[in-house]
C-alpha cells in the first residue's frame, strides 16, 4: 500500500485542543509538543512528583495521520504516536526515586466506528485499532500510553540502586578476609598442649 499524497494539517498542539481532535474530516494531521504532567492527573498519580514537578516536567509527544492506499481494497487509515520523557518511579528495591525513560512509538489502524472496533479479531497478530471520532481525545490517548509503559515492579536496572555501592564494599571486604581466619583466632586463644607438658617437666 502507498500513502495518499495528502498535507498535512498542522494539529494544534494544546491541552485544549487535544481533547478534541476531527479524525473523520477526512484530513491528515501532524503535530507535536511538550506536555507537562499537569496535564494527566491519571498518571501524575502513579509518580513520585514535587509540586514543581507538575509544571516542570512532562511528555514530548509527536502525533501523524495518514492514509494507506491500495487498488481494489478500501482505503486504510492510520495514526501514529510518539512520547519522550522520564518518568520519577520509587523502586522496589532499594526504595529510591529513579527515573523510568519513556520511549514510545505505536501505530493504530483506523476503524470507522466502535462497534467496528468492538468486532475487530483480538490476538497476538492483530493490530493495534481506534475508531475514527470526529471527537477524537489525542490527550487521553497519550496519557493511556504512558500509563501502559510503567512496569509493574519499577526497579533501577541491575547494579544501579542506591545500596549496591555499600553491598559491593561490604563484599570486598570479607573477600579478603580468610576463610578460617575465625578458626584462626579462636586457635590462638585455646593453651598448647605440648607448651603445658614442657612445663611440667620443667618443674620436676
């Protein structure tokens, strides 16, 4: 399939305007921005923020549509969504704030309606699909997208939690400790036997 050879229109890349995105006006859209995480209060909730934080800090997303093109098939329409960020997790682990990179990129194909979607065959080859509103939540699209990419069990990556220094060190140092060094010692503290009896001769 080859894309139809349409411009794009440039998507209007607030929160506002995000909520409410025509996907059946029969255009192709393109945008992207910066979003901070006081835009998605279902996500805010699940990280560890300062109230700075909320402003400071967000999502850098990239929206496209377009449509796939075919001879004797229906046309095919598609969106796609990028985000970039760091999202502040509390690791299991070590109990520490790190932060969990946000790397997304998914396609979805376009279906005219929900009940389209509803009726779409689920399985592990089955693609990716949203029904074309003319209503269409971009914003909730990209919260729900972050909110899938936070593992369930968030932990730094092996070696890179805050006591893994302490543990090493730790370890190091009964490493060049003697194996029997405990034995060793408690050798030294019990009476020689052939020193006793050299005694006794002694004071014969």
């Amino acid at each position: 399939m080859n894309r139809k050879q349409i411009s794009p229109t440039p998507l209007n890349s607030t929160a506002n305007a995000l909520q409410s995105v025509d996907l059946n006006a029969g255009i192709s859209y393109e945008g992207h921005g910066f979003l901070p995480f006081s835009e998605f209060p279902r996500l805010a909730e699940e990280l560890m923020l300062e109230p700075a934080d909320l402003k400071n800090k967000g999502i850098n997303w990239a929206l496209e549509t377009w449509t796939q093109v075919k001879e004797g098939v229906p046309d095919q329409h598609w969106l796609k969504v990028t985000l970039k960020g760091q999202l502040p997790v509390m690791c299991q682990r070590c109990v520490t704030v790190y932060e969990e990179p946000l790397d997304v990129e998914v396609e979805f194909l376009l279906l005219p309606t929900e009940e389209d979607v509803d009726a779409y065959p689920l399985d592990e080859d089955s693609l990716d699909v949203l029904a074309m509103d003319s209503q269409f939540n971009v914003l909730a699209l990209i919260e729900d997208e972050a909110l899938l990419s936070l593992p369930l069990m968030p932990k730094h990556e092996e070696g890179k939690c805050a006591n893994d220094d302490e543990n090493t060190s730790k370890s190091q140092q009964n490493s060049l400790k003697s194996p029997n060094s405990d034995e060793s010692g408690e050798l030294d503290k019990k009476p020689n036997p052939f020193l006793a009896l050299k005694n006794l001769k002694l004071n014969k």
